[in-house]
C-alpha cells in the first residue's frame, strides 16, 4: 500500500512540475516568435524602402520668392532656400513623412547640420535651418510618387555660400539613407 501511496505522489508531483515548466516556457516561447516575426517584418520593409535624390536646386533670391514681399531672407549673398526632389523607387509607402531626417554637410567639411527641425507651418522661420514637404501637410509617400522638400536655409554667419558645394542626406524612420551632391551658384 505504501508502494502505490509514493508512485501516486510521484506521478501528481511529475505532472505538477511538467504543468509549471509549460505554463512558464509556453509564453516565453510566443514572445520570442513574435519578436522574431516583427524583426523579419523590419528587415523586410527596409529591403523594400528605396528613394533617390534626382535634383536639388538652391534658390538664390529673397525667400518667399517674388510675387510675395521678402520678409525672411534678402537673399543677399547667399541661398534663401533649396528645393529637393525625391523619387520613392521602392514597394513600400514611407511614412511618415514628417520622421524624415535631413541633414547638409559643406564640401569642405566647414559646415554641417544634423537632424534639420521639421517646419509643420511650411514657412520661413528665421534662425536656424528648416525644412517641410510640399504639399504641406504631406505624410505618406507611396511608391514611384515623387516628394518635394524645402530646405529653408540658415541665416546670418553660418549661410550657404555662393559657389560653394555642399552634400544632402535624407535618411528614412528605418534606417535608409541617400545623398545628393550639389553646388550654390555663383
């Protein structure tokens, strides 16, 4: 009798522990197929995001450009304003695009912006530079959809000299990069 009484225990205290080992490897065991499943989601999306720089022209006069009263920037010696354009050339919409990073860096390595503040009025803010897309307000680019960006440029001691050659980077919310050679005429 005692025999059955401890093989009773044994096997109520196997399925116990076999029940506590499930119930606690069990989620552990979704969580990390799930995180699996959004990483390969990531890496697929990034494969998939793909843009190009096709022109970036800087603007040279007062900034807002005529019929509209200069108010912000003579455009004296130096670039107001530089418009860039984009093509999405991947599968997937980009958004948003207000999670855009642009920055600008001077040939000469004299002159670098980092992160360049996103203007949600689409004005020119005086100070530092900014930037928006137009239309304002745009927030999901789709693929072969070509995106207008203005860079409004920086004011007083740090502007962007005529003749000069600077670089532009716009890097995606993912991590995708692209950059853009230009020159400020003279």
């Amino acid at each position: 009798m005692d025999k059955v009484l401890v093989t009773g225990l044994l096997i109520i205290a196997a399925v116990t522990s076999v029940a506590v080992i499930i119930g606690s490897i069990g989620p552990t065991i979704g969580r990390g197929g799930q995180e699996a499943k959004e990483s390969q989601l990531a890496a697929a999306k990034k494969i998939a995001t793909s843009f190009t720089i096709f022109d970036v022209i800087p603007s040279i006069g007062p900034y807002p450009p005529p019929p509209a009263q200069a108010n912000a920037c003579s455009g004296a010696g130096h670039s107001c304003s530089i418009d860039i354009w984009i093509k999405n050339i991947g599968q997937a919409e980009i958004e948003p695009v207000s999670a855009l990073d642009i920055s600008l860096l001077s040939s000469t390595g004299e002159y670098y912006r980092d992160n360049i503040a996103r203007d949600a009025n689409c004005s020119y803010v005086a100070g530092d530079p900014t930037w928006y897309a137009l239309p304002c307000g745009k927030e999901i680019w789709l693929p072969n959809e070509t995106l207008h960006l203005r860079l409004n440029g920086p004011r007083n001691l740090d502007r962007l000299s005529l003749g000069s050659h600077y670089t532009v980077y716009v890097i995606t919310r993912n991590g995708v990069q692209e950059k853009f050679m230009f020159q400020v005429p003279q």
